[in-house]
C-alpha cells in the first residue's frame, strides 16, 4: 500500500494534539532511555513552551500529520516522525524542506540514541562537538552537529 503524497506546510495551532501524540511515540523509541516519567514531563514542555516559540513544519500524508520538525532560527530543536511512518523518508523530507530558509542547519542528537546521528549523517550532518550532558544536567552524551548549505556555483 502506499502513502498518499507528502505535503509540508507550516504548523497550524490545531495540530498541537496530533504533534504531541507524534512527539510521545517518536521519544519513546529513540529516548527510551530517559524514562517515561521524563517523557511525559517534556511532553508537556513541548506543547507549552517548544511549540509555540520554534518555526514549525508539518509533514502530511493526505490530510494527516505524520511528521514535524521545529527550527529555534539554524538550530533544529527536534525532527520527530510517526514510528509508523518511519524508513519513509519523511525526516529527509523535512530537513530538505528547511534547509534552503536557512544558511546552515545545526542540532544535537543523544549518543544513547542508535538511529539519531547515523541518520543526520546520511543527510550531511557531520559532527563538530559533543558534551557530557544534556540541558538538565543529566549524564546522557549529546553529539552537536552541522551541515552547511551548498554553495551555488
């Protein structure tokens, strides 16, 4: 079966609810390793504070979010699909999609997360530094990463 065609447009404020329910199941998988308890925490940090501040891009499969990604100006704050969606090349889609509003695009990814920095490196993304911990202090390695924009010849 395939997908209906992939749409990106800006994030609409009803799209909060699917954003979220993407957000959880993606974080899920790939921060597993922080707890739910801390999922759910940040859930909450990311309707009110994250959603609301960073340049939203929604990804649609017909009418349905699928996936979004959130810029805080170059920096990509989060890039988060639909497991169920995944191997679809949405998260390329949306990273493509932003990437020529910006002169570069940087983010960081957890070590502890397997999929995060070998995906950014098929895009591009080559790593500049790393860090011990995250924002909240906690022991878990954040990788920084960056890709410039490719020059016009």
């Amino acid at each position: 079966m395939s997908l209906p065609a992939l749409t990106i447009r800006p994030y609409e404020p009803q799209d909060c609810e699917q954003l979220l329910e993407i957000w959880l199941a993606a974080s899920r998988l790939g921060h597993a390793f922080l707890g739910e308890s801390t999922l759910l925490d940040q859930c909450a940090i990311v309707r009110d504070v994250y959603l609301p501040q960073a340049e939203n891009h929604v990804a649609l499969s017909g009418q349905t979010p699928v996936g979004f990604i959130g810029l805080l100006d170059c920096f990509i704050g989060g890039l988060f699909v639909d497991p169920a969606f995944h191997g679809k090349n949405i998260g390329r889609s949306l990273v493509e999609h932003v990437s020529p509003l910006k002169p570069w695009l940087e983010l960081e990814v957890y070590a502890a997360n397997p999929l995060a920095a070998p995906f950014y490196r098929k895009l591009g993304f080559r790593e500049i530094s790393r860090r011990a911990n995250d924002d909240e202090g906690r022991p878990f390695e954040l990788i920084r990463m960056r890709r410039d924009h490719p020059r016009e010849t």
